[in-house]
C-alpha cells in the first residue's frame, strides 16, 4: 500500500470483503460501515480505486501462451519447495 498505511482491522476485513463489496454483494448491514471506513481511509481507497481499475482492464489483457519450459520450471520449482509431486501439463 506504498507511503499510505493500514490503520486498523477495518482495514482488514476491507482487504478481505473488498470483491463481495464492489460486487454488491456484502451484507446491507456491513455496506454502510464500508463506505464510510473507505471515506475516512486513503489506504482503503487507494485500494478500493486499484481493485476496481484492476477489474476494469484486465478483460483487455490478451491471452499469451507461456514461454517454452515455463510449465516445466513451475513445476518443478513447486514440487522442490512444497514438496510436492506435480504432474507437467502440456
């Protein structure tokens, strides 16, 4: 959250309800206690304002395929520190 910084477990729950609440679908008596921690809040607003413009652009984004190996190195980068057993998928 760059220079602006959380200032309470508002905050939190902001962070943690941010989709259900931009989508209208936070409970009605949660909503109005969300916008005003968003007026009273730069962080949660700065927030707010990059999750929304996040939505609004990434349906612009085009569909690249990954690079050669990438799957691979994934993979086998998880298995090493998960300690998991991936399958590779081509």
């Amino acid at each position: 959250m760059d220079a602006v910084e959380k200032t309470s477990s508002t905050c939190d729950e902001l962070a943690e309800l941010l989709g259900e609440y931009v989508d209208g679908e936070l409970p009605v008596s949660m909503q109005s206690g969300f916008s005003q921690h968003l007026q009273n809040c730069p962080a949660c607003r700065r927030l707010h304002s990059d999750y929304k413009r996040t939505i609004q652009i990434a349906p612009l984004l085009k569909n690249r395929p990954m690079p050669e190996g990438a799957k691979e190195r994934l993979a086998e980068g998880l298995n090493r520190r998960l300690g998991l057993n991936l399958a590779f998928f081509k």
